[in-house]
C-alpha cells in the first residue's frame, strides 16, 4: 500500500489533468443530440482503464447509452469488490449563470469547475486514479476488482437493470463502492448509510380544445393551471405533512437512538441556511432539518408550465397545462405503491371539466445499509486513517436507485464512501469538487482496498 499511496502523491498533477481530459466531453445523456458525446465518454474511460493496466475491459452496447464493464482478478482466494458510477451528466443549463464555461474545466483556489467535476466524474476517477497507483507503482493489489460505469444515472439506468440481472455471474463480488454521495460537511468525513428513494410523475390537465381568450370566456370556462395550482397547493397540510390518503403508513419511524445520532451531527443549520439564500427553514411539523432533508419522505413539485410565459401580456386562457413533481421515499416506502396513490389523489380532485393525463415517469427504492458489516468498518478505518477523525454514519436525501437493485439482484450491501459537498452545485451552475477532496478520495480508496483485503482474506 505505501508504494501505491506514494505514487498517488508523485502523481497528483496528473491525475487533476486526465479528469480535465475527461470532463471536457459533453456527456449528457438526457439530450439525444449529445448522444455521440456519450459514447465518446464511454470510449474513452475504457481506454484509460486498459492503459492504466486493467486486464479486461469491454465497452457494453445497450438500447440506450453503453456500459463500461471492466475487471482485474488476482486471486479468486481474495474478496472482490465492484466499483459503481456513473460518466453520464446533467445538461449545464442555464448557461448564462455559469461563471466559467461548463465543459471547459477551471481551477480556482484548489477547486476545480466544470459540468461533472463532482457528479459523478470526479469522484468515479478517484476509483480510476487508486487502481492505477496499485498497477503502476508495483504495489500487490490486495484484492480482485470488478467495475461497472453507466451512461444513463442522470436519465433514471433504464438499461442498467437489465445489464445487472443478465450478468449475475460476471458481476459476481462481496460487496459494492460507490462514490457519488457527500461528506456531512467540509473536514468532516462520512459514510452513507441510508438513501431515499423516489417516485417521480408528470400530470397534465386540460380543459377547452385550444387556448381562449380570457376576456370572450373568462368566468365561464375553468382554467386548468388554476385548477393544478389549486391540486397541488392540497398537496401539503399546514404542518408540512403530505395529505395523500395512506402516503405514511409503511413508514417506519426514527427511533431514538437514530434521533440522537442525528442531534449529534456538527450541523450549522445557520451556515446551511446562508449557503442557500434562506432566513427560515420549512419542515414537518416535529423534526429537525437533518431529519427532514434525509430521513423523512417529501413531495416537491419540480416544475410546472402552461398558458404564455413571454415577455409582455397575453391576455390567454390557456388549454392546457402540467407539472412535474417528485417524492423522496423512506425505506419500507415503495415507489408504485406511492405513485399509484398520488394517481388516485388526481383522479379524485380532478374535476369534470377537466381531463386529467398522469404519466408515472420513474421510481426507486430507499436504501439501509448495516453499519457494522465489515466492509463499512473498513471504510470507517480508511477514512479515519486519511482524515484523521472517525468518520460519521450518516443518512443521504437523495436516491440512488441502483444500491437497493444491486442487493436485490447480486445480494450484496454498498459502502457509499463519497467525497462531495453538498454546497458543490451539482445540477447546478458552477458545479464544482475541491482538488484536496479528490486527493483525499484517491488516497482512502487506496487504503480501504488495502484494509477490506486483509480482513476479508
């Protein structure tokens, strides 16, 4: 381990020049004319795998975008470990509010800004980047490797499913690491624990057959963005709480041990306010704001549209108009279970002058992992050894949806040991990843392969 740790440090400038190389390929997977860029990206991480010495690597075709699948099997003795993440990206937009330009990575006072620096390309290249110090430094690799990095993460893995289920065998290993998570704060490292999940639908209402004229027939047709406005606004009671019928009851409530761990936590809520622009934040009624934003379910309308939204007036009474909204899931939740309630739900208020279109978009399911399971305490002695502080356990807000797929199907946990902030913007303008964060990363994937191969031999 200390030859491969020294060649990471030797190395460091180089690393920080391949992730540029690789950031500036547009990979956006949810725009088709990006496609060509997909695939370049893909192409391109399996080339630098087979040049950093991995011995097999293969670049998968799917009906969508391709997986990367690649493995370096040392002794069929030692444990195995299957590296997950993801090369596609979110698009850049808006672009005018972007400080640099997206696809042209800048460094800033240790911190490197470009579309993919954090989510997920930066920390999938720690991965990249550790592998590599082993091969190349002549440091024994102290176990086998299994890798599998998909185009599609941004975009909901459509295809990544099916890729896992027809190849069980090849994917085979004891445990999966995923770096595509934050850290609780700057300097204080964490292990993810627990995800939400999600359930994501779009709603359409529409009314006349064309949009009206709202001085010829205003008050005597109802307007469909009044009506979904007037829909979603019932969405939440006044303490915050979601008012679909059933949408709580698999629940399972925080217990207060999970209370204490979370009151605990080094948590500015002062600081994460002003990170954000806000005075005052809003929660269900009797939790705090880390309960709320990880462990709790939400219902957040991501978007909706209708009617004219030029400059100037247009005095419409549109035909139509829709939304799009989300529900981060807790374990025990599942996600057509709850879509099929939030379907109910509009298929009850809907009113008769109105035809409602639900589309049930996509979903995901919450993630518990056991924090005592003992590729979680390699990682712990990793991080800390790194870092020099025991790592927190902590809860995520967001979804992953391949950890729970990954135990269902192949029957193995995940250590989500990530390396983020979440003030780094990802989706956002002038997503960024500090420069020490992705040392920092390199040098712990280092050492947890180091520490989960002895104790698992």
């Amino acid at each position: 381990m200390e030859k491969a740790l020294e060649y990471a440090r030797e190395n460091n400038d180089g690393f920080v020049a391949g992730l540029e190389e690789f950031l500036r390929i547009k990979s956006i997977s949810t725009d088709k004319s990006f496609s060509d860029e997909v695939g370049r990206a893909a192409e391109w991480l399996a080339g630098e795998l087979g040049r950093i010495g991995v011995q097999e690597v293969e670049v998968c075709a799917t009906d969508g975008h391709p997986i990367v699948f690649a493995q370096h099997i040392v002794d069929d003795a030692l444990p195995t470990i299957l590296i997950y993440g993801h090369y596609d990206v979110q698009p850049p937009d808006p672009l005018d509010l972007w400080e640099t330009p997206p696809f042209e990575p800048t460094r800033k006072n240790g911190t490197l800004y470009a579309r993919g620096s954090c989510d997920d390309k930066g920390q999938l290249f720690m991965h990249v980047k550790s592998i590599e110090s082993y091969l190349q430094s002549g440091d024994a690799l102290p176990l086998n490797l299994k890798m599998i990095f998909e185009g599609e993460e941004e975009t909901g893995s459509e295809h990544l499913v099916p890729f896992v289920k027809e190849n069980r065998e090849r994917l085979a290993a004891d445990v999966v690491v995923i770096s595509d998570t934050a850290m609780f704060a700057e300097g204080v490292p964490s292990i993810t624990y627990g995800l939400r999940g999600m359930a994501y639908v779009e709603v359409t209402l529409t009314g006349p057959g064309r949009d009206l004229h709202s001085g010829v027939y205003g008050g005597a047709v109802e307007n469909p963005i009044n009506v979904l406005s007037r829909l979603i606004a019932g969405l939440h009671d006044d303490d915050h709480r979601v008012t679909i019928p059933g949408f709580y009851d698999d629940v399972i409530p925080l217990t207060a041990d999970e209370r204490s761990t979370f009151a605990a936590l080094p948590f500015d809520e002062e600081g994460w306010l002003s990170e954000i622009g806000l005075k005052q934040a809003k929660t269900e009624k009797g939790y705090s704001v880390l309960e709320a934003a990880t462990a709790r379910p939400t219902l957040d309308c991501n978007g909706i549209w209708g009617g004219y939204q030029g400059p100037g007036a247009k005095t419409v009474l549109p035909a139509k108009t829709s939304a799009k909204i989300s529900m981060r899931l807790v374990p025990n939740q599942k996600s057509p279970d709850i879509t099929e309630k939030i379907r109910k739900y509009f298929e009850e208020h809907t009113p008769s002058t109105m035809k409602l279109d639900f589309k049930d978009v996509h979903g995901g399911k919450p993630v518990l992992v056991d924090t005592k399971i003992p590729a979680m305490r390699a990682a712990a002695e990793a991080m800390k050894a790194v870092f020099g502080k025991e790592p927190f356990f902590t809860r995520e807000g967001g979804s992953i949806p391949i950890v729970a797929d990954f135990k269902e199907i192949l029957g193995i946990d995940t250590v989500l040991m990530g390396f983020g902030l979440n003030s780094d913007a990802i989706h956002s303008p002038n997503e960024h990843f500090g420069l020490d964060r992705f040392r920092l990363g390199i040098e712990t994937s280092i050492r947890f392969m180091k520490v989960f191969g002895e104790q698992s031999a």
